[in-house]
C-alpha cells in the first residue's frame, strides 16, 4: 500500500489525496488526526478520479482552504515516502506509447502559487491548453542533430543492388551492418555518419556512390531517442523529465507547468551542460518579440534551473495590459511601460503614483511624465495610471435658434458674435430681446446672464467675451408661445386639429380637412371663439363667443363671411342634413317566397311590413320556430300572434342588420340533462311529456324534477309548475328541447340522509321519555 502512495506522488497525483480528503472529512485541520492507513486508504481511493490537479486545488480553495493547509497533507504524504525502502519501483502511471513526457525522479514539494489580484505577465503562457511547444517531428532532420543510443538509421542502397537497413544506435554509440563489424556514429551529425558509413559499405557494394558504378546509398533519421532533462529551481513542478530529442527548452518549461507564478524568474532561465553554463533563455523575448533565439535544443542530461525572482513590480490603471512584470536592474519604468503595451487612449500621462515598501511602511511616491525615462523601479512597486478628466478644456455650447447648434471651441477671448457666426448665424424666428448664458462662477456655481441680444448686434451694447463652459441659449419665437392650432369637426372627411397659420380662412380649413363629406349641410356652420378681452355684445357667464356662417359646396362664402379670418384655437362645426341618413337593412330567410336582404324605408317599418315585401310566407312555414338575430343575439318571438294581430308587441321594429328566420316544419324533440339515455325523437302529438321521457330511459337519482323546462323551437322558455308537490309538466310541442338539470351539490354544512336519521332517532327517544313522565305525574 505504501508502495502505491509512494507511486502516486511520483506521477503528479499528490493533489488527487488533498481532493479526497476535502470531500471525506471537510476541513484540512484534522490532518494531524489521521492515521498512516487512513491516509494510504484515502490514496488508494485517489487513483479512480478523473479529476485534474487544477480541478482539484480550485475545489478546496472554493471551500475556504488556505495553502497552508494543503501543505499540512503533502508533508503527511512526504513522510510516508521517505519511510520506503531507496529501491521501491517508480512507476510512472503511463507507457511511453501514451505519453511523451515521463517523470522519472521524485518531485520537489510543490508549493501552492499565491493568489493575486493581477496576472503575472507570461504566467499563462505554460497553463494555455491549446499551446503546447511540441517539436514537429515530421521535418527534415536538424543538420547539426548529433546522433545518439536509441536513435534508428535508415540506409537505403539503390541502383544495381537494392537493398534497406535499420540500424539503431546502441548504447555504445555504434551500428551493426550484416556482416560488418560495429560502427561507431555516436556524436556525429546525419551528414557524418553516412560518410562512415557509406565508407563502411564500398566493402560489400563496390563502387557504392561512386561516378558510373550504377549503385548509389542515401542514410536518413528514422524514429528518434528519448533524452532525459531535469528541471529544478522555482519551477511549478520539478523533475526529470523523458522528451523528445528534438524538444527545446520550451517544451520543457511546458512539461513542467513554467516558472512558479509567485517566485520563479521568467527572464533567467539558464540551461546546464556537463556542468557548464550553455545559454540563458529570456521568456519576455518571446512574449513581446517573438524572438527563439535561446530557445535551443536540449540534449540528453541537460538541466534548466530557474532562478528566483529578483525584481517585480505591479502596474495598473491606464495601461493596455495591466498586470505583475519582472524587471532587470538596467531597465527603467518606460522598458516596463513598452512590456504592457504603452497607455491607453484615456491615460493621464503627466504624471503617475507610485506605492514602494520601505523597511517600515509604504511609500507614495509622484512620477512626472518627463522621469519615466529614467526612473528606475524596486521590488514591489506598485504603479497606478490614472485617466484624464472627463471635460473639455476649451467648450463653449450653443443651442436654440441658430443654424448650426452644438460645442465650438473657445480660443482667446472668443464673443458671443464670433460664436454665432460659428454657428451659422441666427435663425429667421430667432426671438433677439433676450438670450440666456449659462456659465459656471470660480467655485462651480451655476450663473444665468441675460443679453439683450437685439442690442449686441446691431452694436448698440459692447459684446460679451465668452467663458470655459458657457452655454448660450437662443429661444425662437414659437418655442416662447403656445403652439396655436384650429380644428374642424362634423361632417366633413378628416376633421381633426391642424396647425394655425396667418390669414386662414375656413375654406382653407375644409380643404386641409378633405372637404365635406356626403349629407353636409352648409347653410349651418359654427365657429367656436375663444373670448381673450373682447366681450363686447356676449352676455354675462358666456364665454365663447359663436359665429355663424353660410358656404356653398363649392366653398364659396357669401361677401361678408369672406372676410372672416380665422383666430387661433377656433373650432369649426359642420352640420349634417336632417333627412341625410346611410341606408339601413335586413335580412329574411327561410319558408318565404322571396328571401334575401331588404331595406329598410322608414324607421317604422316592422317584421310584418319585412314579411309582407317578401311575398308572405309558403305553406311549409313553422311559425313556432320563426326566430329573430339582432347584434348576435337571438330573440325569441310569437310568429303567429304577431301574424294574427299587427299590433301586438312582439311586432318588433326593424333594425340595421336584424336577420328573421322562418324554418319549416320542425319533427323532432330533444331530450337532454339528468336522464338515463340522452335522445332525440320523433315528435308525435299522441304522447304526453312523461312519454318523451320515458323515452330517453326516464329521470336519473341526481334529477331536479320540479325545475324541469321545455326551450321551444323559436328560443322561448316554459317552465315545469309545481303545487303542493304536484309538478305539472310543459305541453309538448314540435322542435322543442326538453332540459331535466341536476341537483345542486351538497354544500358542506347541511347533514347527510344519515346523520338526519340518526338526529330523527335522539329526537324520537327523548319525547318517548318526556311522554313516559307525564304518564307518570298524571297518575
């Protein structure tokens, strides 16, 4: 079991144990509480997670664990693995056909990276899962590749003899040919080593690659070695690790996660070789120029380390890529500034704060705009650049009357005439007697000044010098007055209110309303007047003074209401002809001699007179299903009493769009509601109404006998009369429609049949006991 524990923490599964026991126990404070075999049961657990270390160190930081507590665990898991015996098996977790990248010694403590506010600059470079620095294995092979144990050759022998090898540099650094004796290309390049072996190969091919011989051999890289770099310092995670042999330093930083984003160096990566210092790699180079160059190819046993971090400052506020940025000690603040982009369109750059750590407390310190050249940061600055003021230094507006409103510029002592004149001078209905300035005094107050500005133009008052800020306001006429309207209603085609206009006339007004419409009446129009001061002839109370006046279809007015001028807010009526009215009509269908729509004469035409210009009814006509539609509704009435006498009241007066029905001869009769078989039957004038029902299987349990009624065939109700218990039912007539209805439902406080007999039974024994002693006082 240790064994496993021993495994996991070296195939960077040490963060799944910390999930575990998160989700398991709730808090990493009981660490010291937990035994050897519960830890290792917990790791056990941890290799059937799906979970990645990221996933997992999110979760416990969601739910309030702090670093140090997660160090509590790996320091329980650290000791379990220095208590295993030095030559326990390593095992990766994963085969070489798996992966390419495979941890072969023990991982350093990996510490948790701090939290902060700001990205470091260049962090997510090794975190990005769609940017993963893997060599191209399918290019030609390097010139200067040198050739290495496990690397495969390709020679090929073409011409007169074809024959193909694949040798495999052994551990030694040589080749095996058929029958030639070993050779040796370890630390040759491809280019080198066909020359060996070309050489090597004239003994069995003579002439091979030689002019004229027909026989020529080519050697070329097949599958590469792995080689084997270890990564120490302030890496994310250190170790060995097995790449490929044309990996750079890069893919490197990849596999192990890059520099610790809180104190690993991006900016002095060095490379070791045999001891020796071969190239220090800067991360910014490729970040900001995309520059490679010291981003070489490892060979075998190469070590990168990374330094700590010396110098890194904070930059916020204004600046395009704000963030945390590592500084050399030759660079001043502008180098840092280019690195995070320069500032923005809205950075205040005359000057900048600055927040430095001093041996006690921090520092405010005030950067001008001409110092950044030559300022040189500290560890742990932090640089705020604010933003420009959102104002106009030089704005002047004007608004209102002028041709062209809006902010000008305000240059040296800029007047209110050069202001408009700006603004394209004055409009015609500019109102001049006064123009308003809205400024603001030293202290932010607000100010009106008012300006004649009739006067300034024409000179006859100095010009007024303008101020930052200024807002002129130029009123028109209209906007200083209500709006005036006049409106026309009755008959005309568009009556409505219209906008007022000097010497309108009412024939203008008509003509803006489309004219009369058809019935008017022009011998009879009004015009409606307000009363301002005039009063003269209205009497006391009255108000509106009312102007009547004649014009003819051709909108000519008689000489002395020609000269009538319109005045704002009038209102024009125009009246309609007595005798004008829109044709009325209605409709009669059914057994008549000539159905169809008629119109109606007069306003006493009634359903007899509709009837009688119909042609009378035919013979077939059922005057007791004879009904009549009015707006939708159904009226019922008495087809043969009004036939029979003209004057009754159900002689109704004919309406626009009343339609009368008049069907023939109805032989049914419908039974419906509370009975046992719903039906409609034949109507015979032998059966009585218990025989209709009787015919539909008679009344149900639930039926409400005494409420029983008939709905005849012309819409008229008859009810079912009861006396003393006795119902006497409706006559049975054609078409009609019987509905039985139901019994209400019980409502919640009256008694069921046999709580009442219960009640009856108390009831029944108490007076047989009251009877009892009254036998007994009388005797």
């Amino acid at each position: 079991m240790l064994g496993i524990c021993f495994s996991l923490l070296r195939s960077r599964k040490a963060l799944f144990l910390i999930g575990f026991y998160i989700t398991l126990n709730g808090s990493a404070q009981q660490v010291e509480n937990l035994t050897d075999g519960q830890i290792q049961q917990f790791v056990q657990q941890a290799q059937s997670t799906g979970m990645s270390e990221i996933q997992i160190e999110q979760m416990a930081r969601s739910r309030g664990f702090t670093s140090a507590d997660i160090d509590k665990m790996r320091q329980r898991i650290s000791q379990l693995t220095d208590e295993m015996p030095k030559s326990t098996t390593i095992s990766t977790g994963h085969s070489p056909a798996e992966t390419n990248v495979i941890r072969e010694q023990p991982a350093l403590p990996v510490s948790v990276p701090v939290l902060v506010e700001s990205p470091v600059f260049g962090a997510s470079l090794f975190t990005n899962s769609s940017l993963t620095f893997e060599p191209n294995l399918r290019i030609p092979t390097p010139r200067n590749y040198q050739l290495g144990p496990e690397d495969e050759l390709i020679v090929d022998v073409y011409g007169n003899a074809q024959q193909t090898y694949r040798p495999k540099v052994s551990p030694e650094g040589s080749i095996r040919i058929e029958n030639l004796s070993p050779i040796y290309v370890n630390g040759l390049t491809v280019d080198q080593a066909e020359q060996r072996i070309v050489g090597r190969l004239r003994t069995l091919y003579q002439g091979l690659n030689s002019a004229g011989s027909g026989i020529g051999a080519q050697v070329t890289l097949g599958s590469i070695r792995s080689i084997k770099v270890t990564l120490l310092g302030q890496v994310v995670r250190p170790g060995t690790y097995t790449l490929s042999s044309l990996a750079t330093v890069f893919n490197a930083l990849y596999a192990c996660g890059g520099p610790s984003p809180d104190r690993g160096s991006f900016r002095t990566i060095r490379v070791y070789r045999g001891n020796r210092l071969v190239r220090t790699l800067d991360v910014y180079d490729f970040l900001l120029r995309a520059d490679q160059k010291d981003n070489i190819r490892l060979l075998d046993q190469d070590i990168v380390f990374i330094d700590h971090v010396s110098t890194r400052i904070e930059l916020s506020g204004e600046v395009k890529q704000p963030g945390i940025y590592e500084t050399r000690p030759d660079e001043t603040f502008r180098t840092i500034l280019n690195f995070a982009g320069g500032y923005t369109d809205r950075a205040y750059t005359a000057s900048m704060s600055v927040r430095r750590n001093t041996s006690t407390e921090q520092q405010l310190l005030t950067i001008a705009g001409s110092e950044i050249g030559s300022f040189l940061p500290k560890p742990g600055d932090h640089y705020t650049i604010g933003s420009i003021l959102n104002r106009v230094e030089n704005k002047v507006t004007i608004t209102g009357a002028v041709f062209r409103p809006g902010a000008f510029s305000l240059e040296n002592n800029t007047t209110l005439q050069q202001l408009i004149k700006s603004a394209e001078g004055l409009r015609e209905d500019a109102f001049l007697n006064l123009a308003v300035i809205r400024r603001l005094r030293p202290n932010l107050d607000p100010e009106v000044i008012s300006v004649d500005l009739g006067k300034v133009l024409r000179g006859e008052q100095p010009d007024m010098v303008l101020h930052r800020e200024d807002v002129i306001q130029i009123n028109s006429i209209s906007e200083l007055r209500q709006e005036r309207t006049v409106s026309i209603k009755g008959a005309v085609n568009k009556g409505g209110t219209f906008q007022f206009a000097d010497s309108m006339t009412v024939a203008n007004l008509i003509v803006l309303s489309g004219g009369f419409s058809e019935g008017a009446i022009s011998s009879r129009m009004e015009i409606a007047r307000r009363v301002k001061n005039d009063t003269a002839g209205l009497p006391t109370g009255q108000n509106i003074r009312i102007i009547a006046l004649e014009i003819d279809q051709n909108l000519r007015l008689s000489p002395a209401d020609a000269k009538l001028i319109l005045m704002p807010f009038d209102q024009v009526f125009v009246r309609t002809s007595p005798r004008y009215e829109v044709q009325k009509g209605a409709t009669i269908n059914g057994e008549i001699r000539y159905p169809g729509p008629y119109a109606i004469r007069t306003s006493a035409d009634r359903i007899t007179d509709l009837i009688e210009r119909a042609g009378g009814l035919k013979p077939e006509a059922y005057l007791l299903a004879a009904r009549l539609t009015r707006r939708g509704e159904i009226i019922s009435i008495n087809m043969r009493t009004i036939l029979e006498n003209h004057a009754d009241l159900g002689n109704l007066l004919l309406d626009d769009g009343d339609s009368l029905t008049i069907p023939r001869r109805v032989e049914l009769v419908r039974i419906r509601g509370e009975v046992l078989n719903p039906a409609t039957v034949e109507y015979d004038p032998a059966k009585s109404f218990r025989d209709y029902i009787a015919e539909a299987g008679n009344f149900t349990k639930k039926a409400l006998r005494r409420k029983t009624y008939v709905m005849d065939a012309n819409g008229k109700i008859r009810p079912t009369k009861s006396f003393l218990g006795i119902h006497q039912f409706p006559k049975p007539e054609r078409g009609m429609e019987i509905i039985v209805p139901s019994e209400p439902e019980r409502e919640q406080g009256k008694t069921s049949p046999a709580e009442r007999v219960a009640t009856l039974s108390v009831i029944a024994s108490a007076a047989a006991v009251v009877l009892s002693a009254l036998r007994i006082f009388m005797n």
